[in-house]
C-alpha cells in the first residue's frame, strides 16, 4: 500500500502479536506510520498472515525473544532509522529498559515522563494527565520537566494556552499535606518559565473540573480552576486512578505517550482497545513531524 512521505516510521518492538499488528495495519491504512517491525519473523508473520495484511515491503528486523527485540527497536530511533517507538508484546519493564539504556541512543537528558492525552465520546473537552504509568513518585524537578512536556504536546495540538492545574487535596498550601506546598512552588516556577500557558496550584480535584465548585468557593478570578486542560499529579497513585477513572467510568479514549526522549514512546498496554492504540500513534505521529 503506497505510504504518504510525511507518515512516521513506527519501530514496533516485538510486533508478533495480534494486538501491536492489528493496531499497526490499522494506522498504515490510515497513512498515519510506515511499521518497521522487529521480533521473531515466524511470529509476526503469522499475525499479518491472519489480519490478510501484505507486510513484504516493510522492514522487518529479525530478533528473538524480548530484551532483544526491544534494543532492536530502540537503536533503530536512536540510530534515526524510525521516528517512533512502540511497545508491542513484551513487558513494560523491559521496553523501558530498552528505551532508557545508553546503547539505543535515545536519552537526550531530559527526564521521561508519561503523558495521556484524554477525549471524551462525545468529542467535548479533553484533558490530559501527566505523569500516569512511569514515575513512581516524581520530584519537583520531574513534575517541571513533565509540565513542560505537557505544555509542549498541547501547543502541537492546537491549545494556543493551555491551563495547567497542580492536583492536591486542597487549594490551599498546608505543611501537613506536602503536594498543596510543593503545587505552589510548582504554579509560581511554571508562571516565571514557560510561556503562552495559565497555571494554579494547588487544586483539589472538584476545584480543576468544576465550574460549580469554583463558584462556590469564590474562585471564579483563577485562570485554570474549572477549565483546566491538563492536571499535573503528585504521584502515579493519583495519576493512574484519574486516567483510569476518565477511562473506564466516562468512556475517555486515552492517547498515551512518553516524551523526554530523543523519540516519542508509545506504552500501550494489553488492556488498551484500538481507539486508543490508534490514538497513541496519532500523538506519536504529531511529536514526531515537529
């Protein structure tokens, strides 16, 4: 199938599997990548196989088993080979390790962060969520790299000033509740660093997402509270139960992606539906043209 010049080529790391394939043929369709995939070539074979997907004019580099595949993938982006890195069938742990090692020539020495990108079934106000899947327990200079990063994808989707919330469980810095002190340094910091974006913290959650509440409390002047475009979390607790809650309660479709690297990473899971397998390569296609 002719491939548009502008599509990414997307490093899928172990791709003999059905969802990573699926997912694949699905987005080489939409000329939105050009898959290089790297993995046991019976395996991936197979798969295409069973999708009646014709992948003979795509590279394909042979490895075997998953360490090896994903420094496959990861040296292909470090090498400038592809655009993209994606994770197919191996363990998350592994990928990363891949991604991260200084032999695949990625790292630029910015720290990683995980971003989702959140749209809603209705197609109304998105929100995007960092850091959700990586970072255990990030420091404030994590938490900077990562608005940074946010603010970044924002401006590449078309938000000319994203609002920006510091999650806490109140609006107010209190030393006995440690994220409240840590989202104003963090809101002061990103209001004298980064431009063309709005921030506040700290924010309890009601106070990021409800215009009701930020009425009620009289706090209708803060340029974020109630109309935030992206929640910076304290810790991946937070985090991962926020996406997931978008997810599975109001059927978000949830984009994810890992910036901080020489390319975008795309760390789907097994547990993501196509949609946002799709999306995921969407974001990754948009960091990568810039």
């Amino acid at each position: 199938m002719a491939q548009k010049a502008a599509s990414p080529r997307v490093a899928i790391a172990r791709a003999g599997s059905r969802l990573p394939m699926l997912a694949a043929k699905e987005a080489t369709e939409a000329n939105m990548m050009v898959p290089i995939f790297t993995g046991e070539r019976h395996m991936i074979e197979a798969e295409a196989e069973k999708l009646d997907w014709d992948i003979s004019g795509f590279e394909l580099l042979e490895a075997e088993g998953e360490e090896a595949s994903g420094m496959a993938a990861a040296i292909a982006c470090g090498e400038g080979r592809a655009d993209v890195l994606m994770k197919g069938q191996l363990h998350t742990d592994v990928f990363m390790k891949a991604a991260v090692s200084r032999d695949a020539g990625l790292r630029t020495g910015n720290r990683f962060v995980h971003i989702f990108h959140i749209t809603s079934p209705d197609g109304s106000h998105a929100i995007t969520i960092s850091d959700a899947a990586v970072n255990v327990a990030p420091n404030i200079d994590t938490r900077k790299d990562a608005t940074s990063e946010v603010v970044k994808l924002l401006h590449k989707l078309g938000n000319p000033r994203p609002k920006v919330a510091f999650l806490s469980a109140t609006e107010s810095p209190i030393p006995s509740v440690p994220s409240s002190m840590e989202g104003r340094e963090l809101r002061d910091w990103a209001h004298d660093t980064i431009a063309d974006a709005d921030f506040s913290g700290p924010l309890a959650f009601d106070l990021i997402m409800s215009p009701k509440a930020v009425a009620t409390k009289k706090m209708t002047d803060d340029p974020v509270a109630g109309q935030a475009d992206a929640i910076i979390v304290p810790d991946i607790v937070s985090g991962n139960a926020l996406f997931k809650s978008f997810v599975y309660l109001t059927g978000g479709c949830a984009g994810g992606i890992v910036m901080g690297a020489k390319v975008p990473i795309l760390l789907t899971s097994r547990a993501d539906p196509p949609a946002a397998r799709l999306s995921s390569i969407a974001l990754g296609g948009i960091m990568a043209a810039t």
